[in-house]
C-alpha cells in the first residue's frame, strides 16, 4: 500500500504552507490587502471570497496559471500569544493529482517566501 502525502478522503489532494512573521496581526493583515500586498499574492484568485472575516481568514477559489479548474484556497492569520508575531497560513484542496499538489507547493512556498521581501520594504 502506498502512502499518498497529501491526498484526502473527500477533497483531492491538499497542500499546506504556513510561516510566522514579526509583525503583528493588523499590520501583517493591512499590508497584504493593501494595493502594494496584493501583488505579492494574489495572481489566479477569484476575488469575489466566500468568506471574509478580517484579521482573521478568508476562502475563495485559486486556479494556477497551468491549471483548467480550480482549487479551494484558505488564508489564515494566527496571531502569536505575545501579539506581536503572526503566523500566516495558506491551505488549498481540491487539487486533481499529485502533479497539481505539487505546483501549488511551489507556487505558495514562493509566496510565503516573497513575503519577506514586501516586509522589508
């Protein structure tokens, strides 16, 4: 039996990517959405979310560049118990194979790395 990393009973294949940052909540939160964040992110993203709660998580659909259909992206936003790091999370399902779990890997890891460089700007 083969041991399928990342392929859930019910939702495709999933990957997961989370970092925390020295930056607390509303900050981290207010620069990604702001017009100099979104760039940084949101390529392929359907902006209309399905949900939006602030300084906390949103959901909505995401379809890569190489990909026909889309896949379901959650961004979280964890505050750290000293409120002055936050760890940010992003989550997508509903990817069709492995090949897809794969890029999204890469695509979204890339993304929590270039954070960093919006940071310090």
């Amino acid at each position: 039996m083969t041991n399928n990393i990342g392929l859930t009973k019910d939702a495709g294949w999933q990957f997961g990517v989370r970092k925390t940052l020295p930056m607390k909540l509303e900050t981290l939160w207010e620069t990604f959405f702001s017009d100099r964040g979104l760039p940084y992110w949101n390529e392929g993203i359907d902006e209309d979310f399905s949900t939006f709660k602030e300084y906390s998580h949103i959901r909505t659909k995401w379809r890569h560049k190489d990909f026909t259909e889309d896949a379901n992206l959650q961004i979280r936003f964890i505050p750290s118990k000293n409120k002055d790091k936050t760890t940010i999370s992003f989550h997508v399902d509903k990817l069709k194979n492995e090949s897809q779990r794969e890029v999204a890997g890469k695509y979204w890891s890339k993304v929590i790395e270039d954070l960093k460089l919006l940071l310090e700007t």
